[in-house]
C-alpha cells in the first residue's frame, strides 16, 4: 500500500497529556476531559485542519487569539475568521454526545490491553475483533488515509506489524485512551517513536491516530529509551 510523504506544510493537533486539563475536582476533570474528547473527535470528523487547531487552542485549551495566530504563524484575523467558520460547521451539524459514548474505564484498560497485546504479538486476526467496520487510521503529518477495517488491518499487516518490535504504554491524550509507542532498535533496546490515540465508539475501536513522531514521548512523562 502506497504511502505519502510527510506534508509539514498542513497544520495538525498533536495529542496533548489528560494531565495538562486539570488535576482538581474529580467531577471536573471528568466533565473536562469528556468536552476536550467530544470537541476533538467532532473537529477531526467535522472541520479542516487549520479550523479543528484553531478550535482546539482557543475553545479547548484556551489560549488567546494572538498567542493562537503566533502558534500557527498567522493573523489573529485570519484566526478569528477561522474560529467562526469552525463554530458555525459544528453547530450546523450537531454532534449527538450518546453517539461518541465511551466505555467505562475498566472496559477501556481491558481494551487497551487486548489491542496491545495483538499489536505486540502482530496478530491481524485479534485485531480485526477489536476495530468497528468502518475504522478509520491516519498519521498526522501523512496525508494518506485509511478507511474501513480491510483497509486498516491491511495496512498494519503488511507495513506495521512485527512480533516483538514494538512496546505501548497505556495513557491517555486530548481526553481520550491512548499509548506511547517505542520500537525495537536492538537487542532489548527500545526508542520512542510515537503516540497512538484511539476513538472509542461502542466498546469497539473507531479511530486510529499514530502520531509517528519520537519527541512526543517524553512529552508523556516516559523516557525515551527503554530496555526491557
């Protein structure tokens, strides 16, 4: 399966750590934590790249129209602009929140653990009974994309998987379930390669986010390099 190169040219949100919404009240960081994941998932379906970053920075993270249009290096007109246009596109099509319900958390740790399990051990087959039908995986800044469990389990077969090359620590990143990914570099010797965030839609994966980029690892709070 051909893959295209890397366009750094588009804008793309980067998974960020649950730890940078908030600490406090349990009730509030829940409360938190299922808005980010539900304006997430509705700017990834919904919106343009640079409408779901401007989004995301100023609705979700809230920071400041001028401190958005120096992060993406452009006006804070053309932020302004590009924050109604993404308002207007998610109130014209609704998002329904019963339609993004996630599993509870002891679903979500027995789920991440069976689809890090099959993705150690390169098991196709384990997979496929983990991911919705119409599963979707893309990996930001690549612009390929693909859709449908043929299509993904396809691309992870003959591309991604190798038994034994690959370790995944559960976490979690912009409100939803996620895994910090090393791969074998030799020996028992792992370096960080990147983020996976998963889209939960009826205890079933939806969507596969590999972000393939290693200086997100520690940004997780884990080294590097690990040996195992």
């Amino acid at each position: 399966m051909a893959v295209a190169d890397r366009d750094p040219s588009v804008p793309w949100l980067e998974p960020a750590p649950d730890s940078l919404f908030g600490t406090g009240d349990p009730a509030a960081v829940v409360s938190g934590r299922s808005g980010v994941r539900l304006a997430f998932i509705a700017a990834l379906q919904l919106l343009s790249a640079r409408q779901r970053a401007v989004l995301t920075l100023r609705d979700v993270l809230a920071f400041r129209t001028v401190e958005v249009a120096e992060i993406l290096d452009t006006t804070t007109a053309a932020v302004d602009s590009a924050l109604r246009r993404a308002r207007a596109r998610l109130a014209e099509a609704g998002p329904v929140e019963d339609e993004l319900a996630e599993p509870d958390e002891k679903a979500i740790r027995e789920l991440l653990d069976r689809y890090v399990d099959a993705f150690t051990r390169a098991d196709a087959a384990a997979l496929v009974g983990l991911v919705r039908a119409d599963v979707e995986m893309e990996m930001p800044p690549i612009p390929t994309w693909f859709t449908g469990r043929a299509a993904v389990i396809g691309f992870l077969s003959s591309r991604v998987l190798g038994g034994g090359q690959w370790r995944m620590v559960p976490t979690r990143a912009n409100g939803q379930p996620a895994l910090v990914v090393h791969k074998q570099v030799g020996g028992d010797v792992y370096a960080a390669y990147g983020v996976q965030v998963l889209t939960l839609i009826d205890a079933r994966i939806a969507r596969i986010t590999a972000f393939n980029e290693p200086r997100l690892v520690p940004v997780f709070g884990i080294e590097a390099t690990l040996t195992v």
